[in-house]
C-alpha cells in the first residue's frame, strides 16, 4: 500500500484531498496508536512496541517508516518521538479521549438496559 500523500489518490478520495489522505493514514493498522503512545512520551522501539500491545516487530518498523515518511515521527535522544507536526496533530486527537469515555459508559449502559428487559 502507498503513502497516504495529499494531492494523490488515497482510500475514498481520487483527488487526494488532504483531510482524507490523513483519515487514510489514520485508519492504518496502529498508525494512530502509535501516535498516541509518542504523545504521552519519547520511546525506544521494544518500550514502543510494548505499549502497542505488542505489536510485531515487522509491522511497527514499518508504521514508524511511515510516519517518518510523513514527517509525524523523528528520531530523538531517548528514541522515538513525535515532530512538531506529530505534536500538533496529538493535540487535535487528545480531546477525543474524554468523549470516548462516555460514549464507552453509554454504550455498557445501553448493553446493562438490553439485558435487564
């Protein structure tokens, strides 16, 4: 699969615009959980892969390619983190989590309901 490059054809967009061309690296295999992870703190691969639920050498090595193709990932001191860009895109992610949260209560209320009628 090729880079998710704005202005190229990505996943549901023939122009490559570059809202889906993100959304299409977004939604690679732990593409935005290693973003994730990079945001809490700088890693060195085998803490990186560790903190993905253990994910495969193989495909982390790839990912993290990736990112740095995109300019989301760099090298750093202690091992992996994330670019000025990374960072930014981290901050637009991070107010997710709260949201999730409660939409992750509902849906076990809405689950507990079900099972109660």
């Amino acid at each position: 699969m090729s880079l998710p490059i704005p202005g190229t054809q990505v996943r549901g967009s023939k122009t490559g615009k570059p809202i889906m061309a993100l959304f299409d690296l977004l939604g690679r295999t732990w593409c935005l959980g290693i973003i994730w992870q990079l945001s809490l703190d700088n890693a060195t691969f085998r803490q990186l892969q560790a903190r993905c639920e253990d994910i495969s050498p193989t495909l982390l090595n790839t990912r993290l390619k990736e990112l740095f193709q995109l300019d989301l990932v760099q090298k750093t001191p202690q091992g992996y983190g994330l670019t000025p860009h990374g960072k930014a895109l981290a901050l637009l992610i991070k107010p997710m989590a709260p949201w999730a949260r409660q939409w992750a209560d509902n849906i076990q209320r809405l689950k507990e309901d079900d099972s109660h009628a």
